[in-house]
C-alpha cells in the first residue's frame, strides 16, 4: 500500500483538466491536467463511466485512435516504486477482442490484455486492478499508459482512481 503522503504522482484521479464535458477528445499533443497526451488522442469521460466508490474520472486510452498519456515524476535512482491502476476496456464495439495496455517506467514497458468480463457494461466496468514495482535508474522518469490496441475506437480504459489511498498510482518504496 502507499500512503498519501509518498505518492509522487499527480492528478491520478484524472480530475484536473477543466474539462466538464461527459467525453472530452483530448488529441496529442496536449495536456490533460498534469498529464501530457503524447500519442494519438484520448477520451476524458467525466461522471460518465461508472468508477470505483465515484471518485475521479476515467480516461478511455483510444479516443478515435490509439492514444497515450504519460508524465515526468521526480524519482530516486535505485529506489523501487510501486504502480497500481485500474483497467477495463469498452466492449460496445468488437466485443470478442481483447483490449491491450502497455505501461512504461523509464526504458522498462510491461503489457496487459484483457477480455470482456462477464456482466461488462458502462455501469459496472468490472475494472481490473493491477500492481507493478519498477526501480528508477534516474532522477526524473517517465510513466507512460499507451494503448495497444490499434484501429479501435473506445478500446482500453484507464483509471487510476482512490490515488493515495487503496489504489495509490506511483509511490516510493522502500529501497
């Protein structure tokens, strides 16, 4: 677990953009509050997708294509720190494919796939949480979540939700 007061990461609610439209096409390269999209375009749904306890907003990584988001978090070289998020994927449209996830730390990237659950649907997400530990080799790196789930629209949702308390995005630990 990590607590509020290690996590170095921001806006992992995704509630900082100033957007308040339902779905906001955010198309590289932009901000999207203290994220940068930087591939492609993503799509911010506000109070749209049904998020754990209904707090913060989700971002769907394929807007009208392949999208990413990534930021630059200080870090300690030869610290580990600890990466959780939320996945789920929108399967109103190819609802037989599987949906696909590439996460960057620095120059490492670890990928997950993921299937349409049973009961899917906007209303009950059936997110998948998942949990990786990286060492930083500098004192700056990047966190990026890049869709790889090409040519779909809407394919790979993320959302990082409950930051600093049970799903903390990105904190120290120990070393």
């Amino acid at each position: 677990m990590c607590s509020s007061d290690l996590n170095v990461l921001v806006d992992g609610f995704f509630e900082e953009s100033g957007l308040s439209a339902r779905v906001n096409i955010v198309t590289a390269p932009a901000t999207l509050g203290r994220w940068t999209v930087d591939l492609g375009n993503v799509a911010l749904h506000v109070n749209d997708i049904k998020v754990p306890d209904d707090h913060g907003n989700a971002v769907d990584l394929n807007g009208t294509r392949s999208g990413s988001l990534y930021q630059a978090v200080a870090t300690t070289p030869g610290f580990r720190y600890h990466v959780r998020f939320l996945m789920s994927g929108n399967w109103t449209t190819f609802p037989a494919k599987a949906r696909s996830l590439a996460v960057y730390f620095g120059g490492e990237k670890r990928v997950f796939t993921m299937k349409r659950p049973s009961g899917w649907s906007k209303t009950s997400m059936n997110w998948e949480q998942y949990d990786l530990v990286f060492t930083a080799v500098q004192p700056v790196t990047g966190l990026r979540f890049a869709s790889e789930t090409p040519k779909d629209r809407k394919s790979t949702r993320l959302n990082s939700s409950h930051l600093g308390i049970s799903y903390a995005v990105f904190c120290l630990k120990k070393k």
